[in-house]
C-alpha cells in the first residue's frame, strides 16, 4: 500500500478546511433568523341590546389567510380568551354563540325561530406582531329572516374554451320570509372596494384613503360636508332596479329569482358578443339560463339577450356592456329597495390634490335602504386580504368561490331548517358563515347542515 505523508504546512491547512466545514454544516441549520411567535387577547361580547343576559363561552376560529391553517379556542364565560405562540402572519377571526331560546326572550321579548339562535362576529386581516399580543374586541350579533336575501352569487365563470366563460354569471335573490314578498323596484348595486390597503405595494398613491385601507369618499370632489360620506353610504361602479309597478311580481315564501347577464342555455350552441358561435365541449361546466326571471344586458349587448325575459332597469352603467361581475371576486353585492335610485349622485374617486384618477363614477347608495348585503374577497396567492367596505352590521364577513376564476363555482346560502317544505337560509349577516361554495346551478339549494 502507498502511504500518503503530509508536511506539517499541509496538515494545518487541512485541519483549518475541515474546521471551516463543520462551523458552515453547524450554521447552516440556523442560518435563518428566527421570528418570535405572536399571540392575540381577545374580548367577547353581545351587542348592546341584548345585554339583559350573560354571555357565555364563545367558539373563537383564528384562520391564517396565508396558509388556510386554523386555530379554534373557546372563551371563558366572561368573553375572554388569549391565544399564544401563533405564527406572525394576517389572519381573519370569527367568533360564533348559540343563545338559548329562553336567553333570547328575555334579551328581546320575541320568540326564537328554533331552539337556539346563532349570533357571530368577525374581524379581518388582522396583522399580527412578533412577540406582541393584540388586543382584538368582537361584537356578537344576529339578524332577522324576513326578506329577500342573496342567495347564490355565480361570478366566477366556467372554462375560458370548454365553456361560457363569464357569459354565464348569474345572482339569485330568495325570499327568506313566511310571506309573499314583491320584487318591483327592489335594487341591485355591485359596489366598489380599494383592493390594496395601506402599505400594500401596490396600493395606488393617487388617492385618499382611511386609516382602515378604504378610500376616503369624504375627500371626493363635490362631496358635502354634511354628511357621514364614508359610513352612511355605499358607492356602486353598477346599480341595476327589477321594474314592476308595485306588485307585478310576486315571489312566495321559499322562492326565488334568477338574474342573469345573459339569459341564454349556455349548455347548447350560443353565439358571443364577438359574433362567434360557440357550442360548448363541456357542457357540464356550465349552466341553463334560458329561463331565468331577468337578465341585464345593455343596449350594446342586445344581440345576446333573451326577448322572453325582462330586462332589469339600468340604473347605473358604470364602464361596462352588460351585467359583468368581477370573476376575481373583488366586489360587494347590496340589495336594497328605492322607487327612484337614479336621483342619488355619482362620485368619482377621492383623488389626492393636483393628481388625476380614473373617469369611473360611483353611485352613492344610503346605507339605511340595505336589505342585504354580501362582500366577496378573494385572498391574494400570498394570503393578503382587501378592506373591507361593506360594514360590519350588514356582513360581519366575507366569502369567495375558492376553486377560483371559470371554475363553475358559485357561493350558495347554506340552509338553515326547514319549515315544514320551506327551506329557511341562515342569514346571521356573516357571509364567512352564511355561504357554502357548490357547483353553479340556478334555484339549486347547498346541503342541509
């Protein structure tokens, strides 16, 4: 065997080489620096009106909007929980209470519809802080069945090729009461939301905005100063009225009508705006519109529309050729009821001054006509969510399809009970809670719980 010698310049030369190695193999398995974890406090409790009763434990969820992972805690009897050791990261909350029926007569007077009502309260993309315990205050509180709500909200879209793409969007509205309710003049505005909020890179420097991440509408030119611009009214980029003279249009308990942009049978051969006819190679994907109750197309768009439907009103145009709803699931959707919506004023964006924006007007909508009101976010592919703008005391929440764009998803109102045949929709105006997201399919119903 050849013996290998090595000179005592070499042998220093190794030693230093491969005590160099193991410091790097050691350092390489803490080269990351480490984040010190967060932890919030939290504070529950009922709405002022039903303080007659003692609250007792909450269900808290704590969703990382990043990772989807949730935390589920319980608070004590008081309304208090403190949650530790969570990753530093934006996560939505939302706390739910069963209040016994007899708790709830003696905070109301009314009879529960069952033996318990839900009551819940949610909080947004709230930014944890490392080694910081934020102090987060809810408010429980439920709402009535007695109206028309939203019941499926078809954004989305189906397959881009297969399909219909975002010809097939549709909103179905419900009558969620114990007696005949009437459509005419009942409103339909998809309204606008700033989508970057503070300190978000891409937030535009054009305009004003609240410390919360909305745009300060107080702060749009023209706007009076008497007035709570920013928490007495929404603002609508489409406003459209289902027509009637007061009671052309009866809708029974337990139903429902069907909007759609384009009442046409997308499952069969259509012709496009582009003058293409597309028969659909997955019929599946997409849905039946042909018998809608109304579709809302414009002038521009006419060749589309179905002459055995009606027409919604247009209230308000804003930039668009048709009823085209953001497949992106960036909007809120507000039902409300006005017999003359077109007398409210249009805004532009509240610019920052001597800066130019965009030419798109927004309606401004009181808050107090609201009938009902769901606000779709959808999460960005890092987990950031967008301001809310829809208040709190009309959706706590906010949902989204999470299959995502021309996915043939819809969001659909989970079923509460069933009186007698009727279903009843939850309606704690949570829409995080409300809604289930199922395959689009008009007066389809999510199942029961």
């Amino acid at each position: 065997m050849k013996h290998l010698t090595i000179t005592g310049n070499k042998l220093a030369l190794l030693l230093m080489f491969v005590a160099a190695s193991v410091c790097f193999s050691c350092g390489d398995s803490n080269d990351e620096p480490s984040v010190t974890p967060a932890s919030v406090q939290l504070t529950v409790k009922l709405a002022t009106e039903y303080n007659k009763v003692s609250l007792g434990k909450v269900k808290i969820t704590l969703r990382n909007t990043a990772t989807g992972k949730e935390t589920k805690v319980i608070t004590d009897a008081g309304g208090s929980a403190l949650v530790s050791n969570l990753p530093v990261d934006m996560y939505d909350v939302t706390a739910t209470y069963s209040m016994s029926a007899a708790d709830f007569k003696t905070a109301t007077g009314l009879d529960a519809e069952k033996d318990s009502v839900l009551f819940s309260a949610s909080a947004t993309g709230v930014q944890l802080v490392p080694g910081k315990a934020t102090a987060l205050n809810l408010e429980l509180n439920t709402a009535t069945t007695d109206n028309f709500v939203l019941k499926t909200i078809y954004y989305a879209g189906s397959d881009r090729v297969k399909a219909a793409s975002d010809y097939d969007q549709f909103i179905e509205i419900y009558n969620n009461s114990s007696k005949t309710l009437y459509a005419d003049s009942l409103c339909i505005a998809i309204t606008t939301m700033n989508r970057y909020g503070n300190g978000h890179p891409y937030q535009s420097q054009r305009y004003v905005y609240l410390e919360d991440g909305r745009y300060d509408w107080s702060k749009a030119q023209g706007m009076p100063e008497n007035i709570d611009a920013n928490n007495a009214y929404y603002y609508a980029n489409m406003v459209f009225m289902i027509p009637g003279k007061g009671k052309t249009y009866p809708v029974k308990p337990g139903e429902s009508i069907v909007i759609a942009s384009f009442a046409q049978n997308f499952k069969a051969s259509f012709t496009n705006l582009r003058g293409d006819v597309i028969k659909p190679q997955a019929p599946e994907l997409t849905v039946d519109l042909s018998h809608a109750d109304f579709e809302g197309a414009y002038e521009r768009t006419k060749e589309m529309t179905n002459p055995a439907v009606p027409d919604l009103i247009i209230v308000h145009p804003g930039n668009n050729t048709y009823m085209r709803l953001s497949n992106n699931g960036k909007e809120g959707y507000v039902l409300f009821r006005s017999s003359d919506p077109s007398k409210y004023p249009l805004y532009l964006y509240p610019t920052k001054p001597n800066t130019q924006g965009s030419n798109s007007q927004f309606m401004q909508i009181p808050v107090a006509t609201v009938i009902d009101a769901v606000e779709v976010i959808s999460p960005t592919n890092d987990g950031y969510v967008a301001p809310k703008a829809i208040q709190k005391k009309d959706d706590a929440g906010y949902t989204w399809a999470k299959s995502g764009t021309y996915s043939s998803m819809a969001i659909t109102r989970k079923v509460s009970r069933l009186d007698g045949t009727r279903r009843v929709l939850q309606d704690i105006n949570n829409s995080t809670l409300d809604f289930v997201e199922m395959k689009a399919e008009p007066k389809a119903f999510a199942p029961q719980n």
